[in-house]
C-alpha cells in the first residue's frame, strides 16, 4: 500500500478543501493508498505535526472556505526554530522517512512550488498542486482561488460605484495579486473600473488625473480605480526595479544581504501606495478620493464553482500521477486539462500580465485607462 502525505502552504485560498478531497478521494477510494495529513504546511511537516487521513476527514470539506488542514508561510531551508534560522531540509526528509512516505502531495502557489522543488531536489518524490488568488503560477492556465477572488474583487467594484457616483468620489478599490496584476485587471475589466492600476504597466498620477477630469467634464463627476497592490508610478517602479537588478547582481553573500536590505526599505516605502494615489488625484482633480482595501475578504469563503471543480481535477489527476509515480512535477491546468509540468520550470517563474495580453486589449477597447 503506498502511504502518501498531503501539505497545504502559503496564504489560504478559496479550493484548497476541493483540491484536498479530490487528491484524498482518488488516493483513497480509486488507488487504495493511505493518507496523512501535515499540519500548518512546511513548518507541521518539519515540526512532524500531522494526522491520518480517511473518507470521513475528507467529507464535507469541499464547500468549506480556507484549509482544513492549516497553513503557514515557512521556507523549509531558512525556517525560524527556536529564535534561529534553520535548514530544515534534512529534519523533513528524516520525517517521510520515519513515516514511510512514498510521495508528499503540497498544495499552494510560488512559494509552494519553489519549497517543493527543494524537497524534490532533497530526493523527496514530490507532486505540487497550483493555487492562489494571485493566477501567478507559471505554466497553469489558471490556479484554483483565482476565480473565486476575481469574483468577489468584481462584487466589490460593482458596489463602490454606487457611493462614488452618489458622492461624486474618486474611490480607489486596492485589490491583491502580490506582483502581478491578474486579480486587478480581471475585476477591473468585469466590474466596468475606469482606471486599472497593475504592476505590469507603471502609471503617471497626471495622466490619471487627466481621463477623471475629462470624464467629469463630459458629466461623469465620479470614477472607480482598481489598483493592484503591486502597482506603482513610474518613479516608484523604476526604484523597484534598480532595486532588484542590484539584488541580482550582487557578487558576494554580505552584498546581496545589503541589496535585499535595500530592496526591502525601497518596498516599505512604497507601502500605503493606494492612499498616496488617492491623495495626489484629489490635489489633481478637486475630486474627494477614498480608499477601500479589500484585503483578505478576497481570500475568503466558500469556493465557486470553477475553483471547486478546478480544485478536484487537480487534485484527483495529482493522485493519478501518484499512482504512475510520476514525480517532481506540478500538475497544471492548460486548456481545460491537467498537465504534468517539471517543477524546476515553474519554481521561482513568477506568471505576470504579459502587456499584450487580450485581456488589456479588451479594456482598451472599453476605455478604461492605465494610466499610461
Ligand atoms: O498570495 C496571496 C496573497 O493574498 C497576495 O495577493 C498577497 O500579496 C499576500 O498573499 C498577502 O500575504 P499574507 O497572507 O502573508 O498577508
């Protein structure tokens, strides 16, 4: 009987319950394997926190928001035990051992993927399943939590554009997706937003301040922003990017750790980004402007349909490749299929908006503006 272990790790997302029920279910009932599950992602498998697996555990979960299995956002070669940072590698390689694993199922996004890329490099037989919000997974078409998160993120634009409109406000709606613009660009194209802000195409607050004047002078006196977390103007951007460059290039161990430094302090400069944007449109346009953060309401409750169903493809095709010992892959979504990808080509590959994609396009065509 082979004997698996199931992780889920990163920021929770919407399908993670459907992704852990399907592999379980097909696990279990189809391939008559037996399952743990670890606690907390990497740091409950590092810890050996887990629990056994069985129908029961798995029923009634699919519809259920978050993870049931916790989650944690741990680097399982740079793990903060006991005050000091840790490779914990070798202890999680001892713990499948000592629980005879044949294969560790973890579940979550980029940072996931690089983890279990690790792990594999370790000689752990690894499979990787794609979520987050963020649709930021290389090679996947979409991750589970991305539908879900873009539904709610478009509820939310449909709603501010009644106080905006009612107020004659610019309301700025901050939506998540790390560094990538998916989530904003999706709910700003589906919720009809005048302005999109994403990282991908940095912005000048004059050029925005010109398409809101000139929808108020045509007697619309209000309009909706949605800005990814990750967008920034176009001086911002460029200290982003001489940041990172600088982080690339750094030649020996004590200078990357000043580049990160730096990088880091260029970031918390950057932080409150959305109330800065809402300060300078209303100095621009004469406009009162608001924030709304949306936050982690993006990430909660129950699935959709597409994530619940995206969660159980995934997750029932991972136990299949289990089954094939088929290892060292993520099990991505590419044109309505599950498909094996190397894993070494998805970990550290992050999947940005590329600036020709149809989606922009689209959002052109409407006029909405990004600022450009
Ligand atoms: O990756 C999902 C995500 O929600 C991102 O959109 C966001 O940048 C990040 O997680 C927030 O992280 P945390 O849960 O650690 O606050």
């Amino acid at each position: 009987k082979k004997r698996v272990g199931i992780l889920t790790a990163g920021g929770d997302s919407p399908g993670l319950n459907a992704a852990i029920r399907g592999f379980g279910k097909a696990a279990i009932g189809t391939h008559g394997m037996e399952l743990i599950g670890f606690r907390d992602g990497i740091r409950g498998l590092a810890e050996d926190r887990w629990q056994e697996l069985d129908g029961t555990a798995l029923s009634g979960i699919l519809t259920v928001g978050g993870t049931v299995l916790g989650t944690s956002r741990d680097k399982a070669h740079k793990m903060v035990v006991d005050g000091e940072v840790r490779d914990m590698v070798p202890t999680i390689v001892e713990n499948c051992e000592r629980n005879k694993l044949d294969a560790l199922v973890c579940i979550g996004g980029g940072g996931t993927a690089k983890n279990a890329n690790r792990l594999r490099e370790a000689g752990l037989n690894v499979i990787h399943l794609p979520k987050t919000i963020d649709n930021d997974i290389a090679h996947t078409d979409t991750s589970f939590g991305f539908s879900t998160a873009l539904g709610i993120a478009t509820e939310a634009i449909d709603r501010l554009h009644s106080t905006a409109h009612s107020h004659h406000r610019v309301i700025i709606a901050e939506i998540m997706g790390h560094k990538a613009g998916w989530l904003a660009l999706g709910s700003g194209i589906a919720g009809g937003a005048d302005i999109i802000l994403i990282p991908e195409i940095p912005y000048d607050v004059e050029s925005i301040a010109e398409s809101i004047k000139k929808r108020a002078a045509s007697g619309r006196n209000f309009s909706v922003i949605a800005i990814a977390e990750g967008a920034r103007d176009v001086a911002d951007s460029a200290d982003l990017q001489a940041a990172i460059a600088l982080v690339k290039s750094a030649s020996t161990p004590e200078a990357k750790a000043a580049a990160k430094q730096h990088k880091a302090s260029v970031e918390a400069g950057h932080r409150d980004n959305a109330f800065k944007v809402a300060t300078e449109l209303e100095a621009a346009t004469g406009l009162e402007s608001r924030v709304t953060i949306l936050g982690y309401v993006q990430r909660g409750g129950t699935p959709d349909a597409n994530d619940r169903l995206l969660g159980t493809l995934l997750g029932t095709a991972g136990a299949d490749l289990v089954a094939e010992g088929h290892f060292g892959v993520t099990v991505a979504s590419q044109a309505g299929e599950a498909v094996p990808v190397p894993l070494e080509d998805v970990a550290g590959n992050l999947k940005t908006v590329p600036v020709d994609h149809p989606w922009i396009a689209a959002a052109r065509h409407v006029g909405t503006g990004f600022g450009d």
